[in-house]
C-alpha cells in the first residue's frame, strides 16, 4: 500500500510539473521584415539565435530561414517558442555559394543585416542584437 501510494504521489508530481511546464511555454508568430534588397537574386540566409554562446560562435541557431530573393522586401514568418529572447544574422547569398563573400580587406561584398538594425561595423554582441518575443512579434531588418 505505501508502494502504491508513493508511486501515485510521484506521478501526480510529475503530472503536475508537465502541465506547468507546457504553460509557461506556448509558440508564437514572429515576423521578420527584411529591406533594402538591392538585387533581386540569389537566396535570403537566416540564422534565429535563442542562446548567447550559439550566436556568438556562429553554430546552432534555433531556426534557419533559406528563401529565394524575389522582391525588394521580403517577409518571413516563423513558429517559435515564447517567451525567449532571440538575435538574428542574415545575408543575402547573391552568387549562392552557400557563404558570406569577403572583400580583400574583410568587408562583406553581398547585403548583410542583424536585429535591431545593429552592426553596421561588424557583428553586434548577442546583447546588441537580442529582443523578446513573449507573444506574435514584428521585426524589420534594413540590410547594409
């Protein structure tokens, strides 16, 4: 009997500790407006970081965005978990290399932009380029 009533005590703990779980975290929408296409080719590439050490080091963001550039805007919507906090890189592959291309003095030669518009002299920290999404969010990215 103690058994049966330490067995229902620790799943009804569980059961509980689930539930709250799944409320505390629901899917929003967020939007990203990217302007200031400036060629009408190649693929938009963008990288939704949600941890600092991810973003920083340039490996698994939480979601990857690949579209084709047909417009000068364009606008992307993603299903993400809220509330988090998110930063987001993105280029435009114009010659579609699958990378970023480089000038001689490091410069980028293809239209680049992060969140909250930061960066225009290189990567913002995660700080700079972070925002909140606790429910549906709007963006707008201006590319350099």
């Amino acid at each position: 009997m103690f058994k049966f009533i330490q067995t229902f005590v620790a799943t009804a703990m569980l059961s509980i500790f689930t539930f709250s779980s799944a409320l505390a975290e629901t899917n929003a929408t967020l939007t990203v407006v990217v302007e200031n296409i400036s060629k009408q080719q190649g693929n938009l590439m963008m990288a939704v970081y949600d941890k600092k050490q991810n973003y920083d080091g340039d490996i698994e963001p939480a979601y990857v965005v690949r579209e084709i550039v047909a417009t000068p805007s364009m606008k992307v919507e993603l299903d993400v978990a809220a509330p988090s906090t998110y930063a987001i890189k993105l280029y435009v592959d114009e010659n579609k290399n699958g990378e970023i291309d480089f000038n001689i003095m490091g410069i980028p030669k293809e239209p680049y932009g992060f969140s909250n518009n930061k960066g225009r002299f290189g990567p913002p920290s995660y700080t700079d380029a972070s925002f909140d999404v606790a429910g549906d969010t709007s963006t707008t990215i201006k590319l350099h």
